[in-house]
C-alpha cells in the first residue's frame, strides 16, 4: 500500500490550492479517479497538482468547483498559482515549461535559434540580451537561469524522448563567440552521445515551406492531448486542437525526412564545433 505523502500548504500558492484541493475530494469522501471523472484529466495530473508540482487548469479548476460547490473558489485560485509557477518566464511560455516535465515525447524544429532546452549558457545570455536590451542585469540574469533550469528535464533517463531538427545555418552562423559556439556544438553533441536526444540537421538544399519560419515544439504525453507551442519574439500561442497539431506533426514528418540521418547530422556538428574550437571555421 502506497504511504500517503503529506502535503505542505505554507511551502507556496501550488501547495496551498494543492492542499485545499485534496481536503476537498477527501471531505467529499471521493477517490482520484473519481475525481477526474467528467473532466478531460486523469488521476496522475490531479495528484501532481494536489502536491503543488503543477498548476490547475482553468476548466478543470471550474470543473471541481462544480463537484465540491466550492462557489468559484478553485477557478479564482487559477491565476495565483499559474503567477507562481511562472517565475521569470513569459506568460504565453509558462505552462510550456510546466507541461515539457511531464512530457513523454518532445519534438522540435528551429530554423532561427537553437532551441532553449538546448542553450549553455553564453548562448542563452546572447539571445536574452538581443530581444530584452532594456531590462535590467537582474532580471535578465533570472530569465536566462529558469531557461537552464528546463534542462534538468534530460536527467530523468526515463523520459521525455527529445528529437529535435536544426536548420544548418544554426550550426554555421554563430552568434556567440567561436570558442562559445564550440561549447554550444559540443553541449549538443554530449547530450547525443548520452542517448539524452536524437538531433538531426536540415541542410542549406533541404525543401523549405512558410512554415518552416515558425518554430514548432510538440508534446505528446501518457494522459493527456498533445500540444503545440509556436513563437516570435515576443509572443508565443499554444495549439492544443487535436486536428491542427495532427496537420503540423505531417508537415513536421516532411522535415524529418529531408535531414539528414542521426548519425550524419551528429558528425557535422562535431567537426563543426571542433573547426570553431581551432580557428577554422568557415560559413
């Protein structure tokens, strides 16, 4: 029999609401999956958000209210607890971050940038710099530190599986230093040959398409609909209707079959991060 795990309310707005939520459900006299009945969610989610590690989603916030006549108490806590989980991430990016720890599968495409999940550090500082010139050296520091942050997500050997298309143009035109680009490459490289992610290069020739401007980032998981994250600059849109994101994941297919293999892709990032590590490097 599994030991029930006490929950600790004063340790954060998700643990408080988390809290609230389970004396709710036990008060009612009713199980998890009981619960989750009548929602699109299952028992997992609802416990991970019981003990503060995920934010309550709006609909099903609305559907518990309905189930324990709680009078709107849990779809007004909604915002409270998605402000705190945000932390030093955009608004439109937040629940991606949440999601991507949960996540079976994540796959993606960048033609413009290499992917957050991905950056070292010097990179992550280049790109937050470039399109946050006017913020302050604190608050620019804690936005590239919950960015490295995600990373962790890659030492659960577990899970998620991570394939990810880069646009060649990544690989030969730096926008760090080279001895930094050599870092980045290389940051790339060891995560391939720990069997953490499958990455594979689109070459200069590949076929391109309008789409292939936007970046795409899909998350497919074990109890829940796959979403799809796309961004500018300053703006991000989360897709989750099924036949939308079933028609980017063909496009996304079309991809993955004009890059190269693995296993080649592998090689030109190596030799290109040693050319940058040497002085050798040509565009």
């Amino acid at each position: 029999m599994a030991t029930r795990k006490e929950i600790d309310g004063s340790a954060g707005v998700p643990q408080f609401y988390g809290k609230e939520l389970r004396y709710q459900r036990e008060k009612a006299g009713m199980t998890l999956e009981k619960l989750s009945e009548g929602s699109f969610y299952g028992i997992t989610l609802l416990s991970e958000i019981e003990h503060g590690n995920r934010s309550i989603p709006l609909d099903l916030a609305q559907h518990a209210d309905r189930v324990f006549g709680t009078d709107g108490y849990f779809a007004r806590g909604c915002e409270d607890v998605r402000k705190a989980k945000r932390g030093a991430h955009a608004p439109s990016f937040a629940p991606v971050v949440e999601a991507e720890t949960r996540a079976r599968t994540i796959t993606e495409w960048s033609g413009t940038l290499i992917p957050g999940l991905l950056q070292t550090r010097p990179y992550a500082h280049a790109v937050i710099r470039s399109t946050h010139s006017l913020e302050n050296p604190e608050d620019i520091e804690a936005k590239i530190s919950a960015r490295l942050q995600r990373a962790h997500i890659f030492e659960d050997p577990r899970k998620p599986e991570y394939w990810v298309i880069l646009h060649e143009s990544l690989v030969r035109h730096p926008i760090v230093s080279p001895e930094e680009m050599a870092e980045q490459l290389e940051h790339i490289a060891t995560l391939v040959r720990h069997n953490r992610i499958v990455t594979q290069i689109l070459p200069w020739n590949g076929p391109t398409r309008p789409f292939t401007e936007l970046p795409l980032f899909f998350m497919d998981f074990d109890d829940e609909p796959p979403l799809l994250y796309t961004e500018g600059p300053y703006h991000g849109q989360t897709i989750d209707d099924p036949s939308l994101v079933k028609q980017y994941l063909k496009a996304y297919d079309r991809l993955r079959a004009a890059a190269l293999p693995p296993e080649v892709s592998l090689d030109l990032i190596e030799k290109a991060a040693e050319e940058y590590r040497n002085g050798r490097h040509r565009a």
